[in-house]
C-alpha cells in the first residue's frame, strides 16, 4: 500500500508530501505519523506540503488534525511551503487553521520548530 | 425566394470600376472614413467588391450564411475589426456596406430601365442581401468591441495592484480603490506569488488608497491576511485612515489579531525591526 516516508532527524520527524493527497493516504499518515511519535517521542514535527497543489476540505481537516493531535502528544507542528493557489483555496472553504504554524520554506520551518520546541 | 439575375451580377461585374468610384466618393462625403487611410479603404473596398462578385457568381444561395459566403464574412470580420481598433462607431463602420447601396442602385435602374417589375425585385434582393451583410458587420464590430473592453479592464486590475519591494524579505501592497471580490482576488494571487518568488517574511498592505472599509471589503482583508499567514508569511495592514478606524469599530468588525498601523513608515519601521534590522542616523 502506498505510504507517505516519516523521516527522522534527531528529535524532530520529517514529513515530506511529494504525491496528490487522497482521504486513504491521509488517514494514513495520520495514524502513522501518531505511532511514530509516541515511539520516538518526536519533540517537533515538519511538514512540507511545496509539492502539493491539490487541497480540499479533507485534506485540510487532516493537516488541522495532524497539528492537534502532535500538540497533545508534546510535539509541535510546523507547515512548510504552501503553495498560493491552496493558501487561497483553504481561506475560501473557510479552513484559516488557526493554531498551526507556518513557515515559507524548509528551512525557516526548522528554525522556527526550534524556536518553538526550546520555548516549550 | 428569388434570385438575382445573371444579368445584374454581369453589370457588377462590368461596372465595377465606376461603381467603385462613386462608392468611395459617397463614402467619403458621409464621414464614414475619418481614421483610416485612404490606400486602406481603396484597398478593401476592391476586396469587397471581389468577393461579392465572386460569391454571387457562384449563384445559388442569398443566405450570407452560406459557405459561398465565407470569403466575404471573413473580409467583413477582419475589417469590423481593425475599424473598431481605430475607434470608430458602430455606424461609421456600417456606412461602409450602406454607402454601396446608392451607387448599386443607380446602376441597377440603368440595366433595368425598359423593365419596371424586373427592377424592383432585383433592387429588393439586391437590398436584402446587403443589408445582411451590413448586420453582420455591426454584430462583428460589436464582438470587437467588447474584446477591447474586456483587455481595458483586465489591464487596469493588473495596473492598479502593483507589489513593491520595501526591503530584503518585506514587500508591500498599496491599494487604491473600491476592494471587490474579483479585484481582492488578484490581488491576493499577485501577492502570495511573489512572496513565494521572492521569499519574503513580511508583507504590508496599505489600504490609505481605499475610500471606504464596510464589511465586506473587511472581510476580504482578512482572507488575503489569512492566505498570507497559511503560507508562512507575516502581514501587517497600514494605511488606517481615522474614519475608517472609526468605521470598523462602529460595524464591530473583528480583525481577529490583525497587526494594523497607522501609516507606511510604521509599518517598515515594523518590519525592520521583526527582520532584527536596525537604522541610523549617520553623522
């Protein structure tokens, strides 16, 4: 079956979507990247969604979720590299994600994760 | 339905030259060809004729819609066009088939002068014919024209929201005039591509060019504020004139933890200082 990779660097997990999303796939990842972080207990997570130009309201609750749940689980969440067109697509399905940080690219996203982790 | 006669189109055919004359004489004496060039008009006056001939040789059909028709709609089109460039109006541009009626029907009533009934129903197909392709040449124009009506106002909505670079990793938006739903919409699309072109940190939007903030217009903001935030992006509004302060408290809008500032240089001021950049005065 097909997996999106959860990476890991150090204390912080790596996720990298590379392929168009669908609701399999993400629930997925969802329970996979839970596991992974009760296993490896992961301080922070990355996402990186600058290849993804395809969103709809499903795969927007999803990255809400994944945010949520990784927050309750002691890691912190930053989304990486969205792409204009899903930017405007989220803001007009009404889904801001509140509460999820964001950053341009890759490597603010890990600056900023650390900032976070060491405010934590 | 009847036709016209081989005898009529062999006195088009005939008398081209001279009907071609007095067409472009009584084109000119209408006005109808201010703006265009006189080898121009000559040019496609003759092409008309040409084809009109042609397509009536080829017998048959009245119906402009037939293909045998096809070289003179397109000669048509093209000419609509370019007048509608120029600036022409509607009528001006269907003089140019109306003008050929008079000199047509002179020639007409000289062929026919022995046969009264043969003359009026050769003039009534004669009109008909022409008529139709003048309302195909309105209806031509007409497309034209609002083709360049569409290019004008899609141009002035790129125009009108140009993204500035203040600094390294701040850009800047002014705004200027009404915010509705098509234009925030390019605006936010110019916006977020070039924050992901340029990789910018911040951006400012300065909404001093916007005479009035009501609801909806605010709720337009906060999209394109949020859209920069899921992108990474920071954004601070600026530009907030008293009364629309005053206006945004009164309709009790939440700028939900919006960063709004005054004027411009706040804004940068801001910015430089997020960016850990400092100014000094040097002496």
């Amino acid at each position: 079956m097909e997996r999106i990779p959860i990476l890991q660097m150090g204390e912080f997990l790596l996720v990298t979507i590379q392929v168009d999303m669908h609701d399999q796939l993400a629930l997925t990842l969802q329970d996979d990247l839970s596991e992974r972080i009760n296993r490896t207990s992961a301080r922070g997570v990355l996402i990186d969604i600058s290849a993804l130009d395809m969103v709809d309201s499903f795969i927007g609750r999803m990255i809400g979720t994944i945010s949520g749940l990784s927050r309750i689980m002691d890691a912190q969440t930053v989304l990486v590299g969205m792409q204009p067109a899903v930017a405007i697509t989220l803001v007009e399905l009404g889904m801001t994600l509140p509460g999820v940080a964001t950053a341009l690219n890759v490597e603010r996203g890990m600056k900023l994760l650390r900032e976070r982790v060491e405010n934590s | 339905m009847a036709t016209l006669h081989a005898t009529t189109v062999q006195a088009l055919q005939s008398n081209k030259l001279s009907l071609l004359t007095t067409w472009i004489e009584s084109l000119e004496a209408s006005g109808a060809t201010r703006n265009v060039k006189e080898a121009d008009l000559k040019q496609q006056a003759n092409d008309f004729l040409n084809t009109l001939i042609a397509a009536l040789e080829q017998g048959g059909s009245q119906n402009v819609n037939h293909e045998n028709w096809a070289e003179t709609r397109v000669l048509l089109e093209k000419l609509s066009h370019s007048r509608a460039l120029v600036g022409q109006d509607s009528q001006q541009t269907a003089s140019f088939i109306f003008a050929l009626k008079g000199p047509l029907f002179a020639l007409l009533q000289r062929e026919y002068a022995e046969q009264p009934a043969q003359l009026a129903e050769q003039l009534w197909e004669i009109s008909e014919l022409l008529d139709a392709l003048g309302m195909h040449t309105i209806r031509t124009f007409q497309k034209s024209r609002e083709l360049v009506i569409k290019r004008q106002q899609e141009e002035l909505l790129e125009l009108s929201t140009p993204v500035v670079k203040l600094w390294d990793g701040v850009l800047a938006l002014p705004m200027i005039g009404t915010l509705d739903s098509q234009r925030t919409q390019v605006v936010m699309e110019s916006l977020l591509q070039r924050i992901v072109d340029t990789g910018a940190e911040i951006a400012i939007i300065d909404i001093t060019g916007v005479p009035t903030v009501d609801t909806l217009v605010a709720q337009h903001l906060l999209k394109t504020v949020t859209a920069i935030r899921l992108m990474g992006a920071d954004c601070i509004i600026s530009g907030v004139r008293p009364q629309i302060a005053q206006t945004i408290v009164h309709l009790g809008l939440d700028l939900q933890g919006v960063v709004t500032k005054a004027n411009l240089a706040d804004a940068l001021a801001l910015s430089l200082k997020r960016l850990g950049v400092t100014v000094t005065k040097a002496v």
